[in-house]
C-alpha cells in the first residue's frame, strides 16, 4: 500500500551552514517502525536528487519516535552567501512530507495506516 | 536550596517580540529571565555598529527590555541572563546601569562576562599554530584574514555561574552558547559540579528547547498546526527544573499556543547533527536519551538524559566580508504564468551575458511553481501567478549594481502579465559570511567582573 509521509509524520528543519535537517516524527509512536524501515538514507538521498549537491545522513532517535536527516550542500551555500528563498532550509521539512513509501499491505493494515490518496 | 529553579525565555533572537520580557516576568512565578539575542551573522552586525560608534555594538533591543522588567528584578529577585553584549558586554552594561540609576535605591549588580572576543587576537592566534580552519571546507582562515569582521568563541556556563556566585542579578555575556544561559542558572541554583555529566546535559537540553521563544510552545509548528490556540497571545516557555536533572517544559496560564509531546519534539530536532553528541564547551548530550511525557495540560516532563566529558575545543564563530548580491523579483499571471517567467529568466540571463558581467552565482527561482520544493512541487503550470526570483551574486560590486538596472526594463519590453514591480530597483547587499572553526580551549580565557 501507498503512504504518503504526511498522513504519518510530522516534521521541522533548519540548518548549520550548507547543510540541512529535517527531522521527521510518526505521528503515533507505533508508526516509528514504518518510518526506520521504509524512510531510508537512500530514498531520502533519491527523492531528493536534483536538489542538493551533496550526501544524506541518516540518524534514528526512537526514544522521540523520530528520524533526522542531514541533506549536505542543500542550501546554495547556506547563511548569507545563499541566494534561496529558503536559504535557512526551513521548509525542507514539508518537502520530505510529500514522500510516497510502499508499505505491505498486510503490515499496513496491522498498523492501520491511511492510504495516499 | 530551592526546590524547583524556573527559567524563562524571554526571547528567541535579536528582533524577536519585543514585549515578551515583560510578559514573562509578570505572567507567574519564575527566578529567571534567560534572553537569546545572537545569531550567527549578528556579531558582524553589531561589530560594524561598534565601529562607527565605540559605544555600540551591543543588541541595543536589551536595554528596553531592562527597563520593562526592571521592577522584577528590583523588588521581587528575579534575575536575568542575556547574551545581549555582543562584541561589547561593557557598553552594554553601562547602558543597563544608567537604565538602573533611573531608580532610587537601584540595587543592581551587573555580571560581564567577556573574554569570548579574538578579533584583536587573530594574528598571534594564527602564528602560534591555530589555523583555525573551516570546519566545512578545511581552509585556513588565513585565505580571508584580511576580509574578518569578527571572531567569537562560544563560551560555556563556568563564567555565567562565575558571575551568578558573585551576586549578580543581570549578567551580560558576548558569545556565550545559547544553552549555558539556561544552563547556567541551574547549575549555580544546585550547585551541580563541572563532571556531573547527566545533570549538565539536562541543562543543555532545556536550554535547547527554550531557546527559539515560543518555537517550542505552539510557534510554528506543523503538528496540528490549526488547533493551537490564540497565537496572537502565545505564552512563551519557561523551564520548571529539579536537582536531578528533570524538568518541566510549561509556560504561563493564561497565554495562547500550547506545549505538548508534539511541540517539544519538533524543537527538539530543530537544527540537530549527530543526536548522541549535542557537543557544547560544559558537556556532551545525547538526545537519543531524552523521554518526554504529557504531565497535565500545556505541560511536558523530560527526563532520562544522559551526559558525557566535551571535548578540549571551542567552536569559533568568524564574519568574513564575502562580495555582493542582489535579487530581483517581478510576478507574471495566468494564462501560462510559469512559462512567461520562465521566458523572462532567459531573456535576463541572455543580456547578462552580453553586457560581459561576472557573477559567481545567478539563481533563478519560481516563487509559486518550484522555489522550496523544486520537482517534487510537480507540474504548475496552470498557477495563478508565479514570482520570477533572479539572484546574482559576485565580489565585484559594480557587476551586482549593473544588473539591478535589467529588472524593471522587462516590464515592457518582456513577455506579457507582468505586474508587482512597485519596489523599484533591487537593492545591493553586501554578504557577510559565517566561518566556523574550533580553538583549543586553553587559549581562551573568559573573564567575569561585577558592576554595581
């Protein structure tokens, strides 16, 4: 089954230099497992190809039921040098809320998980 | 000792409301007033302030803040921690004093804390072996010694507590961590000693939560962002903390927004690397330790946090004048919206090209189709309107103030819909750019004296 990130998670970003976080949260903290499982570094460091230059790290906290993620050369720069209308990476967060992940239907059901629509 | 130590946050960065101070102090009980005044570029800021004026350079936004909860401090012992000196601590709490001296049988007693300033130090920092090196790119700082605006260390709780031991009820630190002017007044209130890992990093951690103002407390939160009620009267947080080391995260009755699991934890990852080590100058947290747990309405109780020994360095913050930008918008309306601004951008960039300018970087943008999201927004083409955003930046400023001039012209000479260019001529901005690199510790000795 199809979930999209924002039926599941919350999230907030900001940013150290060139370098963006998006911390992503379950909205239940049995959907923590959904998100270690399915929100991957490299289906982070795919959905966002195109959008920064460097790599993705990934860093799991399931005592906050949550993920953070580093997006390296995601801010033009980053601070003052970046010409970006979010140049602080604030709005990172909603862009890793549109992801899609493909959850099994059976574990999905167990969960009951909503359905991307 | 006192049972339970409150520390209230009474601002998020220098700009930030400015009547939130007051508001805290007399919204209920609290011992302290902790303000957050620097970002990371502010030094610079308030370097060239005090350039022009030896008697600046401070976040002058304090000295109102003084004066409006000056009564608490006075008549009910409420005292007040603030990184508001900037490259200045002094003026700063000279300004404060002649606040004071307003009142008759004033008994203030200001703490500075300075010694976080290298600027004056760079030269013989860097022929003694400190490169001080950036942390992202590995350059000596030498590659831009000549262009240095400022050079901070950031500091840690020992000088704060210093100050606080000495009787002080407003200290005034430059480039103090934003968490030790939290963490500080706990640690002196329980005399919590300089290895006790755990309870320092508790410290860290309610520092780290309260130091964004009311981003912890309903401001800006996307978890069911339309409930939160009355913004317009959000209670900023305060910290409610014990001995060992929890706290309750809470603010005053009363006020709007809201403080909940969900509010804490998304302050909690805001601006987080590594979660295991948050490395400060007092200790070394781990976030992946913290529990969180609803404790009443508009309550939350964190505990379980673990600390361990920081390192024998100190972060340094240095602003370095970086060359020139300027960023032009005009907006273009349907029909086709997105592809009239995008024939806009390519006309633009094509008489860029033909006026011979250099820039380092030209940055178009479709406010409306793709600025924040990129692809992943998907197909706008049909968007009501779309704002073209074109930035150029470069270190020769004539190029910058040269392009300034090609925005307005597309207005009737570009493609068509074209309408909000009422702002006239972009202006050009110098940057001011952020080096951050590490010192050894011992090279840097911060030095507290009390004013009263």
């Amino acid at each position: 089954m199809k979930v999209r990130l924002l039926d599941i998670a919350h999230a907030r970003s900001g940013d150290k230099g060139d370098t963006a976080n998006v911390g992503v949260i379950a909205l239940q903290p049995r959907w923590y497992d959904v998100l270690e499982q399915f929100v991957t570094r490299s289906k982070v460091a795919d959905h966002f190809r195109g959008m920064i230059d460097g790599d993705v790290e990934r860093y799991e906290l399931p005592n906050l039921n949550a993920l953070n993620f580093l997006l390296h050369g995601a801010l033009d720069g980053g601070g003052t040098l970046s010409l970006k209308t979010d140049a602080q990476g604030k709005v990172y967060s909603t862009a890793l809320l549109r992801m899609v992940i493909d959850v099994p239907d059976a574990e999905a059901k167990r969960l009951e998980l909503p359905a991307a629509k | 000792m006192k049972e339970i130590v409150r520390v209230a946050a009474g601002q998020g960065f220098w700009g930030d409301d400015l009547d939130a101070p007051r508001r805290q102090v007399e919204g209920g009980q609290i011992d302290y007033l902790m303000l957050d005044y620097l970002a990371e570029v502010t030094m610079s800021i308030l370097q060239k302030q005090k350039e022009r004026d030896p008697t600046l350079g401070y976040a002058r936004d304090f000295v109102g803040a003084m004066e409006s909860v000056l009564p608490a401090v006075l008549d009910r012992g409420v005292k007040v921690v603030a990184n508001a000196g900037g490259v200045n601590p002094r003026a700063c709490a000279e300004a404060v004093r002649s606040v004071g001296a307003q009142r008759r049988g004033s008994k203030l007693r200001i703490g500075v804390v300075t010694g976080d300033d290298l600027l004056g130090r760079l030269d013989d920092l860097i022929a003694h072996g400190h490169p001080l090196a950036n942390m992202e790119t590995g350059e000596p700082l030498s590659s831009v010694r000549e262009r240095v605006l400022s050079a901070n260390a950031y500091i840690g709780s020992e000088p704060i507590v210093e100050a606080l031991h000495g009787g002080a009820n407003v200290v005034i630190t430059g480039r103090s961590t934003d968490t030790a002017l939290t963490m500080a007044p706990l640690r002196h209130e329980f005399g919590w000693g300089a290895e006790s890992w755990d309870q320092l990093a508790a410290g860290i951690v309610a520092g780290h939560i309260i130091e964004c103002g009311a981003q912890c407390s309903g401001g800006n939160c996307l978890y069911d962002w339309k409930s939160i009620p009355d913004l317009a009267n959000v209670g900023y947080p305060l910290v409610e903390a014990r001995a060992d080391g929890t706290f309750v995260v809470t603010k005053h009755p009363g006020t709007g927004g809201r403080v909940s699991v969900p509010t804490i934890k998304e302050q909690l990852v805001y601006e987080m690397g590594d979660p295991h080590s948050y490395i400060t100058p007092d200790v070394i947290a781990d976030f992946t330790t913290i529990r969180l747990a609803q404790d009443g309405e508009d309550r939350v109780l964190v505990s379980g946090i673990r600390g361990k020994p920081p390192t024998d360095k100190l972060k340094v913050s240095v602003a370095y004048r970086a060359g020139f930008k300027a960023v032009g918008t005009l907006v273009y309306v349907w029909p086709e919206a997105l592809e009239k601004a995008q024939a806009a951008d390519r006309i633009l960039r094509e008489r860029l090209d033909r006026l011979g300018l250099e820039f380092d970087r030209i940055l178009t943008e479709f406010v409306g189709a793709n600025a924040t999201h990129g692809a992943l927004a998907g197909d706008r083409r049909d968007a009501p309107e779309v704002q073209l955003r074109f930035g150029v930046r470069s270190t020769d400023r004539t190029a910058v103030e040269r392009f300034t001039r090609e925005i307005a012209p597309l207005v009737l000479n570009g493609p068509p819909s074209v309408t909000g260019f009422a702002g006239g001529r972009p202006k050009v901005e110098e940057i001011v750019a952020y080096w951050p690199a590490l010192i050894d510790k011992s090279v840097v000795k911060p030095k507290v004296e009390i004013i009263s």
